[in-house]
C-alpha cells in the first residue's frame, strides 16, 4: 500500500529551485524545475555526500555544490562520465499539493 | 640432442637467467641447479620488509617449486658444490651427488664481510645475508632486548630499521663520519641520520669496534675510544666480498670475483659466472639491475648469441625503509672541472644535489624527495647537455616548461605514470589513455572523462600539451572556448552580444544567442547573471537560482553542509563591542570554530543553515553587516596601523583603506576581489600579491594590481602614483569598473590584465582622464542598487523559504 504524505505546496518551491523535507531517514530534496515538473531525491549526492537541494538546478538536473557533480532528478543517475546514484522518491501532485510516498524511505529503513 | 646445463647457486641473477633462456632456448638444455640454501628461490631484495614484519617469506617467493617442475629443472636443495672438475666436466656436492655439465654456471654470490674483532665468533654475532639471517634475527629480537648493527651502510640501516621495527633497542655503529658515505655525500648522510635516529635508532659514527665480548654469548660490545654498549644480538653488516672459492679451487681465474668476459665468460669456455661472484671489467656488482643485466647476457650466450655483451651502467641506489626517501645515483666526489647544484629545503627536510661535468649530469643525491630520480637518471644515462635548463634543472621535470627548453618535448618524455593533477591523482597515462580510446577531442571532455584540470586547474596547460600530442591538430586550443555545452560563443562573444542587442533576462539570452539547453547549465547561469547584473544594473532583477548556493545564502558551504559566517570588520579593525557581540553569537548557537582569516576579520564555522538568519540577526544588532566572504566581489581591504599609529607610516592607511571598503562593499565582480592598503613601502599589509593594492609614500599613493597568492603566486604591477587619496579612490574605482566590464566570469584581475595588457589598462586609467571618470560613474551607479546588506535583508524575511525545511514527515511514527 502507498502512503502519500503531504509535504506542502508547489509555490512553496521556487522554480529551478528544491526545498528539503525532514524524515528520520534523512533528508529529502524536493526540486521543482522551469517546467514546473517536481521530483524528490536524497538529499545526499552519491560522491561525497553534498547537499543537492544547494544546487543549481537546470533542466530536470542539478548540480551539486560541493564538486559539481551533475545529478538527473529523473533517475537520481549521476549524468556525464561519473558514475553513482542517489534514491529517488515517488511524487504525486494534486492541484497545488505535493505528496510523496512514504513507505520508500520505511523500507529503507527497516 | 639436449645439452646439460648445471647452475650453482639459486639466487635472483641465475633465476632471472634461466627466464630468459627458457624463452630463447626452449628445451635446448636439461639443467640442474645446486642451491646450498634450503629452498627455491626468493626476492632477496625483499629481506628487509620481511625482517620489518611488513612481509612475509611466502609473499617474497620468486620461483616456486611448482615452476622448477613445470619446467623439467632437477633443483637439489641445500646442497653446496665443493668441487668442480674441469677435466671430467663433472661437479660435486657436500652430501656426494655428482652430476655432468656441457655448460655449468656459476652464481655462487657472496659472502658477508666479518670484521676479524675478539668476539666475532660468538653466539649472537649474525650476518645479514639471507633467510636464516632474517629468521635469527626476528627469533632474537622477541626477547625486545639491545642489538649493535656494525656498519653504517645500506644493509645495516635496513637490518636496524627492521630490528627497531620488531621492538629492540638498536645501535648503529658506523666507521666513518656520516652514514652511507659510499651513496651519499654528507649533508644527505646528515638528514638521513637524523631520520634514523627520529625513529629512535641511536647512530654512534667514526665508531671503531675494538671487541665482541660476553660469557658464552654476546653481552657487549667495546669500541676503540672505550665506549661500552651492551648488546644480546650483534648484525655485522660491514660489506660483502665474491664468493669465488670453489671456482678458485678448480683453477679458474678469480681476481676480486672470477673473471668473465663481456659475454660472462670465465677463462674455461664452458664455464659462466653471473651475479656478485662474477668480475667484469675489473668491477664487481651488488645491485640488482646490473645483476640483471648480466642474467640477460648469459641466457642469451647459452642461446648461442655471441654477440651479447654486459655493458656497464650506473644503478641507482634506493635505500627500503618505509618513510624515508632517498636517491643516489654515479659520481658525486668534488672535483675542479665540476660544478654542483644543490636545493636545500629544511623545512621540508628535502636536500638534492646535482653534479655536473661539461654540462652533463654525472652524480645525482636525491634526499626527501626523489620523484625526479628516474628523470635524472634519464639525463645522466643519454649524456643529455643541459646547459639549456641548467638554471631550473634542480627542480626538476615538471619545472622544465621554460621558453628555452622545448615544453612539448618535456611533456613527451614524461613516463606514462607521472602524475599530472595532483588534486585528482591522474597520471599521463591515464589521460593518453582517455583521449584515444574514447576519442576525446575537447578540454571539457577530458576533464569530465578523466577529472584532470577539473579541479583547481594548474594543471590544464600540461593536459593541453598531452592532447596536442596525443591527437595533433584535432586540438585547437586557440579556437574560441565556448563558455559551456549550452553554446558555441565564447564569454567575450557573449559580453559583447548582451550590451549590443540589449539583452536583459537569462531568457533572452538564451533565446537570442540560441543557447541549446532549454535553461543552461551550472556554468553558463551564474556567469550570465553576473553579465547581466553588471550591465544592466538598474533593470537586471538578479536571478537567485542561478547563482551559487554561498552567494545566494550569504554563507560559505563547508563539506559537511553547514556554512561559515565571516561578518564585516572594516580595514581589519574592531572592538570589544563587536568581539563581544561575537562571543555571545558563539556560545548562544555553540558554534564549534571560530578563526581568524587571511583577510583580517573572524570566520565561525559549522553553523546549521537553519540558524544562518537568527545568527545574522543577533549580529546585526553590533552593527555587523556580511563581509562577502562567499562572493565573487570585493571580498577585504587589508590594512596596516598607517600614520596613526606606526613610526614609519607615511599616510593614513587605515582610513583609506576604511574607506575603500565602505565605497566599494556589495560591488559584484567577475571574481572574488582581495585588497590591502600599507601604509609604507615596509607593505605590512602585503598589498603587492593582491588584485589592488596600495602603497603609501611620503609623496602619495603607488597603486598596484594584478598580484595573486592562491594557484599561482605573482607580484602586483604598478598602475601609477598620484597625489592625493580622492585621487587614488577614483583610479582604484575605475580599475575595478574596467575589470567589471570587460573580465569574464571566474577569471580573476591579473588574469584578464595579462589578457588585455598592462600598458592598455594603464592607457585607458593613468592616462585618459575622462574615460576613468566615466568608469568611475558607472561604478557609482551601480553601487545605488548593489549595497544593501543582504543579511538584514534576509533577516527581514527576503527569501526565508531558503532556511527552513518545507516540511517534516514520518517522525511520529518512528518515535512510536
């Protein structure tokens, strides 16, 4: 079963830009790109660990900020020649409400 | 039919050769070999790390028994040959075997020297030579007890090092005055007797063992001067000589060792010597390359090419105690028609020393440092006449990219493991290696490929060179370089295009130069934003998103996601006000590093982003405003107490500098912009390595520019003097306009003054008076709209989405 939690607003995320979303597994960046499309990935890039909700985000990508690492928001695959990749989160909106599922960071977890 | 080849001695030359033949020779002989030690054959160079315990015998086995039977070789362990008959072709063994030979090789190798003292013979006196040795060694220093090794030279350093290794108190006595005198000359025998004795090796030199004594076995040992050191083991380790005797014995010729010819030939035709018992040339051999060398000449005469000869050549010596590094290499005696060049950095604990004769390399010592060895060793074996690189010969080959010297030639001859990024760790094979198998063509390419230059980027000249090497004309480094992979347009290209067809947002941008990106990239935003702020200072609304996280939360990210604040201290000066503001800033969020910077101001570390606006706030209340230490903008104005305070101070310089600060703070720069002000040529403030700098004077203000201190260290040029301080500000300010208007993105001021030219950026500010006016105007201008703290700004709300979480979720259900 799916448990959606609700996280806010898609205004609350500015375009080309990512909030964090606090959880016991750790955090979660939520992005929201020019297009308006929103992902959810690890807060946690797959080389040394950067914030990547600080990046600059461009295209349905973001760059990291500690060593620009190029990371896809669909896939959470590291683009370009690096090779690594972060979890991503399920996201459903509905009108102006983010949800994202739960459950893959429990089963993470457990 | 197959020929008997018979070997005595098992050792690394004889094993090397027999490698060699059974690839040129295949089943041309049937051999036996005679090894007077129990066992096949080891890397005996390796002794010492096993004596260290960082190895063990197993891992140092170079033939196991296993090859001696897949290859058809009879291998009689421990058995030593006491008798060659060269009439009957026939030699003997200690336990009675007598095998026939058509061909019979001697490698007897050599025996330890033992110093003839009273004593030598005692229980508890070893040599250092070979397994057994190692074994008694390490048996004996369980009891962790004293050990005196005699001799100061490369095995009695390794035999100490490794008995200091295993927990016993040792004691080197050497005869002469300075360690290893053969190899090094008596500086480096300085340093590495100090690195020695820093591992807690005492090192007694000019020590003249006088006598061994002890009841039954050894308990001390007395030299000359009286000196008594107690000891249970004594290693002699004194030198080695030619293990001759059994050919001796037969009649062979033995002078030192037994006397071959070039093709390793004794006087009796069918009779070979190789390794440390054989004598070419009238020299004998210790090290392991020449010993090699002969192996390869023997296989190759026992294969029937009489051609092959041993030529001599000079091999370095490298001495195999972990963590400390040492080079030697030829001929380093003093002498009239030589000339030496020597590098010493004690700090460093680093000593080279090259000698010269007729501008060619004939000695090297290489003491702390030795990666430029190979290179040396390089120069010294071609005879290379370096009269052209003499003068930065000693630094070495990564230094050698002078006019003078063919750069091209210098990356060329770098062997396939030289590192070329020292930030990622990428050697010149690595990245050859790249760009031919993946048909890499561009910088940009390589460096996503193979990380070299992606980091700091002192390195991209070199990786430059190896890509015209590698693929010649399909690269072209004076091609345009586009600003990123979003477009074919270079940065100035872009510049020019954004003020020509009045380009206003990042979107026209993009959509007027055909950017092929849908919203660019990380590289291409931020650098378009700043364009776009610099020249359109009144309409451009600065884009947040595409700027980097420091400049868009006014705060340094660290690696581990917290951020540093460094607030403002004006020309470096403050207050117990303001520190005591800090203090209560500190403890109140406990912050857990506070440091002084380069810059003269305080830096706090590890601060949670969600406390950035309350710690701005609590410092805004002293008065703080951001010290832009996170932007591509004027970052300090250093200063020095000036007039005010200092005998020797000419003017006021901490008040200009003051006030250059507060003119010029909050002004975005293509590159982050370091000033100083000193207030006398003394430069206490070290103005002249910074992008501005001033130097008062009795008669004014010497304005200098374009210094670094970071990737590559450079001195200031001098802009001009002038009279007054208004005078100076207005040149400071215009300098810093021109560079504004004309730098690209990241490139800092000494950068684009190389770029332009010194003498234009003097023409257009010490000389045109109304263009340094118009300069100094649309600084002005621009400043109207650029100088609002942005930490009061966020303090008041501006962008507070960026400090909070969106949301917290799952918590409740784990806490339950």
């Amino acid at each position: 079963m799916m448990n959606w939690v609700s996280i806010g607003s898609i205004s609350d995320i500015p375009r080309r830009g990512a909030r964090c979303v606090a959880t016991p597994q750790g955090k979660i960046a939520v992005f929201r790109t020019a297009e308006d499309q929103v992902f959810a990935i690890e807060d946690h890039c797959p080389h040394k660990g950067g914030p990547l909700s600080q990046g600059i985000v461009h295209g349905a990508a973001v760059t990291c900020p500690l060593h620009n690492w190029v990371i896809s928001l669909e896939t959470g695959k590291a683009l370009g020649a690096d090779e690594g990749a972060v979890r991503t989160i399920p996201v459903r909106i509905e009108g102006e409400r983010l949800f994202i599922a739960l459950e893959a960071l429990a089963s993470r977890a457990a | 039919m197959t020929e008997k080849l018979v070997i005595i001695g098992n050792g690394m030359a004889p094993g090397r050769m027999l490698e060699h033949l059974l690839k040129k020779a295949p089943g041309r002989y049937q051999v036996t070999i005679f090894n007077a030690e129990p066992r096949v054959n080891y890397d005996r160079i390796m002794l010492s790390p096993v004596l260290s315990g960082e190895k063990a015998y197993e891992e140092i086995i170079i033939h196991g028994d296993g090859w001696y039977i897949k290859h058809g070789i009879t291998l009689y362990k421990g058995h030593k040959i006491v008798a060659i008959d060269r009439q009957a072709k026939t030699v003997t063994s200690d336990h009675g075997v007598t095998e026939p030979y058509d061909k019979l090789v001697i490698a007897t190798g050599s025996v330890p020297f033992i110093i003839p003292v009273p004593g030598h013979n005692l229980p508890g006196v070893l040599t250092y030579r070979d397994l057994d040795d190692v074994r008694a060694m390490m048996l004996a220093a369980q009891s962790r007890a004293k050990a005196v090794v005699i001799g100061g030279g490369l095995l009695g350093l390794e035999a100490a090092a490794g008995l200091n290794a295993q927990g016993m108190d040792v004691t080197v006595l050497h005869v002469m005055p300075t360690l290893m005198e053969r190899q090094l000359d008596p500086a480096a025998g300085y340093l590495l007797q100090r690195a020695v004795e820093e591992r807690g090796i005492k090192v007694i030199t000019k020590a003249n063992t006088q006598a061994i004594t002890g009841n039954g076995k050894v308990e001390q040992v007395e030299l000359a001067d009286g000196t008594i050191i107690p000891a249970t083991l004594v290693v002699m380790a004194v030198g080695i000589r030619p293990n001759a005797a059994v050919a001796k014995e037969a009649g062979i010729a033995v002078n030192r060792g037994i006397v071959v010819d070039a093709g390793m030939r004794s006087n009796d035709p069918d009779i070979y010597a190789l390794g440390e018992c054989a004598e070419v040339s009238g020299q004998v051999y210790g090290l392991v390359a020449p010993l090699y060398e002969m192996a390869r000449v023997t296989a190759s005469q026992l294969a029937g090419d009489e051609a092959a000869a041993f030529v001599h050549s000079d091999t370095p010596t490298k001495l195999k105690v972990t963590g400390i590094e040492l080079f030697s290499l030829g001929d380093f005696a003093e002498g009239d028609d030589r000339q030496e060049i020597v590098l010493r950095d004690a700090s460093a604990g680093v000593y080279k020393r090259l000698v010269l004769k007729d501008d060619r390399i004939i000695g090297t010592v290489l003491y702390g440092e030795t990666a430029d060895g190979a290179w040396f060793n390089d120069l010294k074996k071609k005879q290379t006449d370096i009269s052209e690189m003499r003068d930065t010969l000693i630094f070495g080959q990564s230094y050698q990219g002078g006019a003078s010297l063919d750069p091209m030639a210098a990356v060329a001859a770098l062997p396939d493991d030289a590192e070329i990024c020292g930030c990622n760790g990428v050697c010149k094979g690595k990245i050859t290696g790249a760009i031919t198998a993946k048909g890499l063509t561009s910088l940009d390419d390589v460096r996503a490929q193979t990380k070299a230059s992606a980091s700091c980027g002192s390195c991209t000249g070199l990786v430059e060179k190896l890509m015209v090497l590698t693929i010649g004309d399909k690269y072209n480094p004076a091609a345009v370089q586009p600003m990123c992979g979003c477009t074919t347009l270079g940065h100035d290209e872009v510049r020019r295009l954004i003020k020509a067809k009045g380009l206003k947002t990042i979107p026209a941008v993009m959509q007027e130069l055909e950017w092929t990106t849908s919203c660019g990239c990380a590289k291409c935003r931020p650098a378009l934003n700043y364009y776009l702020v610099c020249d359109w200072p009144d309409e451009y609304a600065d884009d947040y998103q595409s700027r980097f996280i420091n400049e868009r939360v006014h705060a340094n990210i660290q690696k581990d996601g917290t951020y540093s604040v460094v607030p403002r201290m004006w020309g470096g000066v403050t207050n117990a006000a303001e520190l005591r503001a800090i203090a209560d800033v500190v403890d109140k969020f406990e912050i857990p590093m506070v440091k002084v910077t380069g810059g003269q101001r305080i830096d706090m570390l590890g601060i949670r982003k969600e406390d950035l606006p309350a710690v701005w706030a609590d410092l805004g209340q002293a008065g703080f405003v951001s010290g832009h230490a996170y932007a591509k903008g004027l970052r300090t104005v250093k200063t020095c107490v000036g007039s005010d305070w200092c005998r020797f101070g000419t003017q006021d310089s901490t008040g200009f500098g003051v006030r250059i600060e507060k003119f010029m703070w909050g002004s975005w720069t293509p590159a982050k912009v370091k000033m100083a002000v000193s207030g006398c040529p003394r430069n206490c403030a070290e103005a002249t390595c910074k992008d501005v700098g001033v130097i008062c004077v009795d008669s004014g203000y010497e304005i200098h520019f374009a210094g670094a201190a970071g990737l590559d260290i450079k001195g200031t040029e001098v802009l001009g003097l002038v009279k007054t301080e208004d005078e100076a500000l207005e040149h400071i300010v215009a300098l810093t306009q021109m560079y504004r208007e004309q730098g690209r993105y990241l490139e800092r001021i000494y950068k684009w003054a190389k770029r332009i030219g010194i003498a234009e950026i003097k023409r257009q500010i010490m000389d045109d008076g109304e263009k340094r006016r118009a300069y100094f105007d649309r600084f002005v201008f621009s400043q109207k709209f650029a100088q609002v703290d942005p930490w009061s700004e966020r303090v008041s709300g501006k962008d507070k989405h960026e400090f909070r979480p969106m949301a917290s979720v799952g918590f409740a259900q784990a806490a339950e």
